[in-house]
C-alpha cells in the first residue's frame, strides 16, 4: 500500500507594523541619504530595517506612549548625532505619514557646499579652548532663520539664504544677525553678507571674551571689516 505525499498548508501570513520610519534628509540638498545613516532607540536592542527607498524603518515595536531616537550620519559625512522624541499615533490611525519623520542631518565644515552657496565660516573658542555642539544660528531682517553646530575643534560652516534683490541680489549686502551660544555664554555680531558668496571670520568667536573679528572678504562699505551688535 503505498502513502499519500503529505500535504503542507501555508500557515497564517505574518503581518509586520510599522512603528516609525526615518527619513534621513540632507539638510542642504534635500536628498535622501541612503548609506552610512544609523538609528537607535535608547533602551531598545531592536534595530531598524533599510526599505527599497533608503529609509530606517523600525516594526512590531511594543506599544510604549514615547520613544526617545538618536539617528547617527558619522559614517555618511554628517558630524552630528540628531535626537528627537517620537509619540507613536492612536492605534486606529492608519496615515503612514503619522508614523514617518523626516530628519534633517546638518553638515559640518567639510561638506561639499554647492557652488554659489551663501556661507558663514568660523571657529567657535572659550578662551584658547575650543568649544564643540556651540550652538550657531544666523538671521536677516526680512528673512528666515538658520542654524548650525559646530564640531569638536570649535569650527564650524553656517549655509544660509538671504532675501532676494532682484537682477543684481548677488551684489547686495545684506545685514545678519549671527548669534553664538554654549552654555551660558552668548555672543552676538552683526555682518554684512554677500548673496552666493563665502564668508569667513579672521579670528576665533571668544564666548570667554569680547572680541569683533572681521570678515573674509571684508564687509563692504566698512572701515573695518565688521560691527558688533
């Protein structure tokens, strides 16, 4: 007597939740960064899973009321490891966008700015000691504002966009407050920026100190160079 072949079902299919998914962003360009871009979860072991669009995707996570997330771009070129809190949504909202968060990775000096880029060079010191995440924001008038951090040496590189003039806005100057802070220590300076052009401090930012260093290319119309606010 001879046996059947034994007949294997297909158990239930297994269905995986998304829990948040991470878009690393270049803060510059816009583009999606799709290698060397890291994400945890502090006290999780769970790692995230890389989707066919290049983002972190973390699934079937417990329910817990908030995560706290650090996405690390080090080994993409990105000098700085961004956090943020996440809150998951209600379990009945299925809007994928509820569970997404674009992060913006900021770059440091080294970054390969797009020619005609709007740029502020510096280095952010405390005495002779240089001051790394110095928090660096800059701002005109009639325009948004813009920040960045600088690195472990104190040096940092501030791309911004600055109100638009017309034909010959490239020729303009435009005053910006540029605000420096760590700690408790906060420093303010006033300079004249060029549309398109790079810009760069002759001496470090002393948060210990009072000094005004001047700009490279000099300020136009300025007999020294700079004015503090």
């Amino acid at each position: 007597m001879n046996r059947g072949a034994t007949i294997l079902f297909d158990g239930p299919p297994r269905i995986d939740r998304v829990t948040l998914a991470i878009a690393a962003v270049d803060s510059v360009s816009g583009a999606l960064i799709r290698g060397g871009v890291s994400a945890r979860m502090n006290g999780l072991m769970d790692q995230p899973i890389v989707n066919a669009s290049g983002m972190l995707v973390f699934i079937n996570l417990a329910g817990q009321p908030r995560y706290e997330v650090e996405v690390d771009g080090r080994r993409a070129g990105f000098p700085f490891v961004e956090r943020f809190v996440f809150t998951p949504p209600a379990a009945g909202n299925t809007d994928p966008a509820a569970r997404r968060r674009d992060v913006l990775l900021t770059p440091g000096p080294d970054y390969r700015f797009p020619p005609g880029t709007t740029l502020v060079r510096g280095v952010v010191r405390r005495g002779p000691a240089p001051v790394a995440e110095a928090s660096i924001s800059a701002a005109p008038a009639a325009g948004a504002g813009f920040a960045t951090r600088s690195i472990a040496n104190g040096a940092f590189a501030l791309a911004l966009r600055l109100p638009p003039f017309g034909p010959h806005e490239a020729e303009a100057p435009v005053p910006v407050r540029i605000v420096v802070s760590e700690g408790g220590d906060t420093r303010s300076f006033t300079r004249k920026l060029v549309n398109g052009r790079g810009h760069s401090f002759l001496e470090p930012l002393d948060l210990a100190g009072s000094n005004d260093p001047g700009l490279f290319p000099p300020e136009e119309g300025a007999s020294d160079g700079a004015r503090r606010s």
